[in-house]
C-alpha cells in the first residue's frame, strides 16, 4: 500500500502514528519547547513521514489537549485540530512556549536530532534562573487594562504584519485566543506589555526636558 509522505522528522517536527503513543508525544512536546519554543506533533503518521490515518473519535481532540493541559508546566495553549490527507485522517498539534524550561510528567528533556533526551541539571538551572528573571519584569505585570480596551485596529495591523513576516503562523485572530497564545494576558487582564502595544493608554509617551547648562543648581525658596 502507498501512503502519502509528509516529509521527515526534525528537531521542530513530531510523528506519533497514533494516540495510543499520547504520553511519548507529550514529552516531545516539552522536549522540543525546550530547544525551539515551538514545533508540531502529527498523529497518524510514522516515523519516516508516511501518513497512515487513524480513528478519530467525538472525543479524541479533546483527549490530546487534556494530556498536554495536566502533564506539561508551565502550561501551553497549543491549536490542536484534524487533517485530512486523502482518506486518511491525523491530528496535528501546533504549539509554542517562552517559558523555559518546560516538564513533561514532572521531568524536563531537551530535543537533539529527533530523539527526546534527558535535561543535564545545569542546564535546567540555568534556564529556570533566567525564567524567574522575567518574574518580576514591568512587562510580565499586570496592568489595568483588559482586552476589550484594545485598539482593535493598531491589533489588526500588528497581526497582519506579524502574520507576513511569519512570526505568527496560526490561523485564529480572535484577540483573546492571539493574546493568550503570545503570553501577553492573565486571563482577561492585559499584562504591562500587551498594554503598551495595543491599548491607547499613554504608557508609551516620552517625557524629555531640555536645560541651558549642563550645571545643576537648587533654587532656594
């Protein structure tokens, strides 16, 4: 039998040929965030590309994307969706994540070649100090905005650009679900960063004064 060949496995791309492999894509998953901070995992394909299909069932989606919501932390919020290749059906798993390092099942592996391998603990400490970092970061703070108070048009030229120059490679352009995907919100609130680019708030004005001399002096009242 002849099966469409969808291309190799990378560093960046996953095959499972299908769900009854769920636990090992998982750690893929978080293995390859850990390397990249994006790829895709495909269900119902073989190693060497080859698309065999499998059984999707009313439940199977949401089965996958409970798997990644329990066992991969800090969370993701991956698209998870079905394609169609001929009469043959996979589901293919697109994620992202800035918040290395990343565990799967409560341990971290990193991506080499297309083989999920153990995390040294030097590194992982290293990418855990530089994560707790950004904690308490102005832009990773919440502001007190939310994302009805965004500039609906200054949004759609970002994402148009951002979707141009293939920063942004999914199809949603609802605002709560683009928001979400670019760690920009907690909840509905806008963090300081989603803020500052989409909210008409003054918190991009520059202030700037000019002096006549380069002395300092104090006025005595």
């Amino acid at each position: 039998m002849r099966y469409e060949n969808i291309g190799k496995e990378s560093e960046t791309v996953e095959y499972k040929k299908s769900t009854g492999e769920l636990k090992e894509g998982v750690i893929s998953i978080a293995s390859i965030l850990n390397k990249h901070e994006h790829g895709d995992l495909y269900f119902g394909v073989k190693n060497n590309g080859d698309v065999i299909g499998q059984d999707i069932s009313d439940t199977t989606t949401r089965d996958v994307s409970q798997a990644i919501r329990l066992n991969i932390k800090p969370p993701i919020y991956p698209v998870i969706e079905e394609q169609n290749y001929g009469d043959r059906n996979v589901i293919h798993v697109q994620f992202e994540g800035k918040r290395r390092p990343y565990t799967a099942y409560i341990i971290p592996r990193i991506r080499i070649a297309d083989e999920d391998t153990l995390m040294d603990q030097e590194l992982y400490r290293e990418m855990l100090n530089e994560r707790e970092n950004t904690i308490d970061s102005w832009e990773t703070k919440l502001s007190k905005y939310h994302i009805k108070d965004i500039d609906k048009e200054i949004f759609a030229r970002y994402l148009k650009k951002a979707k141009e120059v293939e920063r942004i490679t999914f199809d949603n352009d609802d605002p709560v679900d683009v928001l979400s995907k670019l760690e920009l919100t907690d909840g509905d609130t806008l963090l300081n960063a989603g803020a500052a680019l989409f909210v008409d708030s003054g918190m991009n004005d520059l202030q700037m004064a000019k002096f006549a001399t380069n002395e300092r002096s104090h006025l005595q009242i």
